[in-house]
C-alpha cells in the first residue's frame, strides 16, 4: 500500500479510474483514523497504562484495483478543500458505470384469459 500526499492521491485516482474502464472494478473505502498504527492494548494493561484521548481525528482513504493500491490520510483542516477536488473527480471519472435493467412488471397471460 502506497500512502501519498493529498495531490498525488488525486492524481494516481484519476490514473486508476481509467485503468478500471477497460477491466476490472474500483474500490474506493473511507473511514476515521486517530493516526495510531498499534492495536488497542487488553483491559489489564489499559487499566494500568490509559490511553490519552484523541485531540483531532483525521480521514483514511484507500483505493485500489486489482493488486494496484493507494491511500492518504486528510488532516481535519484540509477536509474541504479535499472534498471539493475529490467529488469533481467522481464527477467526471463516473460515466462507465452501467445502467440497471428495470424488470417489467407484468400481468400474467392466464390472468387475462
């Protein structure tokens, strides 16, 4: 896993958009990260040892197709200068998509006669 700078991310995204056009499928997971890398200790030690409480969240955004992966972390401030270049990307690069079938919703022939 790449972890990349908040441009970079943007633009290797945008690279793996059109990767994902010809083959494959893109995978894009969001979530809260407290910027801690180790597992919470067990309840013995936390009693001993607490852990301070977190002053400011930040934002874990990973991507990938196939085996190609990329991530970066959004520090609280930058959120919205990130959210707005971020959604113009899903704006453009969403195209591809296919559309759903609508199933007909009939009546049945036996019904009619």
């Amino acid at each position: 896993m790449v972890l990349l700078e908040n441009e970079a991310f943007l633009s290797e995204l945008t690279r793996l958009f059109q990767k994902s056009r010809n083959a494959g499928s893109l995978y894009i997971t969001m979530k809260r990260y407290d910027g801690k890398i180790k597992p919470k200790p067990r309840p013995s030690k936390l009693a001993a040892n607490p852990i301070p409480p977190v002053s400011e969240y930040k934002c874990l955004i990973r991507a990938h197709v196939g085996n190609k992966k990329l991530s970066t972390v959004i520090n609280a401030k930058d959120v919205n200068k990130f959210q707005l270049a971020y959604a113009n990307l899903l704006k453009g690069n969403m195209d591809g998509l296919k559309k759903k079938d609508k199933k007909k919703v009939g009546t049945s022939t036996k019904a009619t006669q």
